[in-house]
C-alpha cells in the first residue's frame, strides 16, 4: 500500500513538473532568447527531464 502512495505522489509531481518546464520552455522571454541566442533556459530542461523522470518511476511503483 505504502509503495502505492509514493507511486501516485510521483506521477503527480511528475506530471506537474513536465507541465511547469514546458511552461518555462513556451514562455515569451524563453523563445527571445531562443531566436536571439538558441539557447533554451535549463529550468526547462530540468523540469521536462525530470517530469518525466518521476513519472516513469510512479508508473513502475503502481504496478
């Protein structure tokens, strides 16, 4: 039950954290500096990564 919990709470977070990098990532300020620069901010990175990263991990924890 408890590996469960901790699974639900990780597909959560990931979820939230992939919708907050992609966010980031889509913002006005990013896509200047994308055209300007072609560098993509690393909170974005990070958040997508991660995102998908802690979903992953929930998803293999509620089976």
């Amino acid at each position: 039950m408890n590996n469960k919990i901790i699974g639900i709470v990780l597909v959560v977070v990931g979820v939230a954290l992939a919708l907050w990098g992609y966010n980031i990532y889509d913002s006005a300020t990013s896509q200047v500096t994308r055209v300007v620069s072609g560098d993509t901010p690393i909170e974005a990175w990070g958040g997508m990564v991660g995102g998908v990263i802690a979903l992953l991990i929930g998803i293999s924890k509620l089976k």
